[in-house]
C-alpha cells in the first residue's frame, strides 16, 4: 500500500468506495453523498480541494452542522492497485497549536473491505514525515474512548496518550481520548 496524491486517475475507484457508504468523515452518515455530488459537479475542483494548503476551500461542517473555517490542509490515499482509505493532516501556520473545534492534526480511514491488513499503521508512519516537513514538532490525534483498531495505530507510529477529554458541544460532548506523535527532526 502506497499514498498517492489524489489525482484523474484514482478517481472512480474513490467514487465507487463512495457508493458503498465509505466516507473520508466518520462524523457525518450524509458527507459521502455530499461529495458524490461535488465530484460529479467538478471533480478538479474536489481533487484540488484534497491539497488545500492555503485554506483556499469552502468552510468545514461540523457534526452538528455549524460551520467553522477551513485549516491549511492536505489528504492523501491509499492504494493497493485501487484506493483503499484516505489520511489527513490539518495544521495552523506557525506552530501545534489547533483551535477547539479541531480534535487532531491527523485523521484517517480505511474501507472496511481493506481493514486489519496493517493499512492504517503504514498509512500513519508514511504521514508523519510530511507533518515534520510542514514545521510541525509533534501531531496530536483523538479518538473516541472504545476505538481500538484506532488507539492500537496510533500506539504502533509512537503515539502516547496525552489526556481524556470532554468533546466540543459541535461533537456531541462525548468523551475522547487525545494521543500525539512526536515527529520533529
Ligand atoms: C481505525 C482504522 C482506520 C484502522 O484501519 P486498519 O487499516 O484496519 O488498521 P491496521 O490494520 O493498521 O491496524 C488495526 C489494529 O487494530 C486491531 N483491531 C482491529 N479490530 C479490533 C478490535 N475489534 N478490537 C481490538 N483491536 C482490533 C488490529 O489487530 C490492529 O492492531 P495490531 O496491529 O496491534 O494487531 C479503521 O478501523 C477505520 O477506518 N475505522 C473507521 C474510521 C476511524 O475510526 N478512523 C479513526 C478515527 S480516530
């Protein structure tokens, strides 16, 4: 499994994830069918939006609906011959810092037909090179309280618990666990 920039050519494979009910956003059931549309009405206009280092992108929609600014950002896919999940990295200029309603720097997601074949682990260690080459020192990841597979990935990059926490209202409140991963050189 590699990562590869979004790009033409792993197009449909991502749509066809897509119409299974697979979804980049793990927090909102109707974000797949959102951006079905958004590639059918432009799909270089999605496809740039996935390397979106000036924030130049519409606003992020929250679980709850509200809307908050668009980080600097990028996602990139795996692929094994056909995509197989996306990882993200979403940072502020100028330090680690991330406002609230921005749980981690990373995130990601496998299909569920592609999991527990160590995709998730690579994916992480591949990504955090490219966070030490965007100035950040470490990355910060959350995940809910009983989500194994997710804590036994961050585990494996290095990861250590950092804390418990209560989520922002915009996520339901839950509890939340938030680990980081030192990647500076
Ligand atoms: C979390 C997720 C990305 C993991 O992807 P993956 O490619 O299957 O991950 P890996 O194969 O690299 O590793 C999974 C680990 O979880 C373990 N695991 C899998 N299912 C498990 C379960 N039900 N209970 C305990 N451990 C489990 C695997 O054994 C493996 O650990 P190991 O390497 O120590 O054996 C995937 O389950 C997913 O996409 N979930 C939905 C989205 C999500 O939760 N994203 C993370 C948000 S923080």
């Amino acid at each position: 499994m590699e990562l590869v920039r979004p790009s033409p050519a792993h197009l449909d494979s991502y749509v066809e994830a897509l119409r299974r009910g697979w979804s980049a956003d793990t927090t909102r059931q109707q974000a797949a069918d959102e951006e079905l549309s958004a590639i059918e009405a432009n799909p270089e206009a999605f496809l740039a939006i996935m390397d979106d280092r000036d924030a130049a992108g519409p606003p992020i929609t929250l679980p709850d609906n509200s809307t908050v600014p668009r980080l600097p950002s990028f996602r990139l896919w795996m692929w094994d011959g056909v995509f197989c999940g996306s990882i993200g990295l979403r940072w502020q200029p100028g330090g680690p810092d991330l406002p609230p309603h921005c749980l981690g720097h990373a995130g990601y997601s496998v299909v569920p037909w592609k999991r527990n074949r160590g995709y998730a682990t690579s994916a992480l260690a591949q990504l955090c090179p490219l966070a030490s080459e965007v100035g950040l020192p470490w990355i910060d990841l959350a995940t809910d309280v009983d989500n194994v597979p997710s804590q036994r990935v961050i585990l494996a990059n290095g990861g250590e618990l950092i804390e418990q926490f209560d989520k922002p209202a915009a996520y339901g409140s839950q509890p939340g666990l938030r680990f980081r991963i030192y990647v500076g050189r």
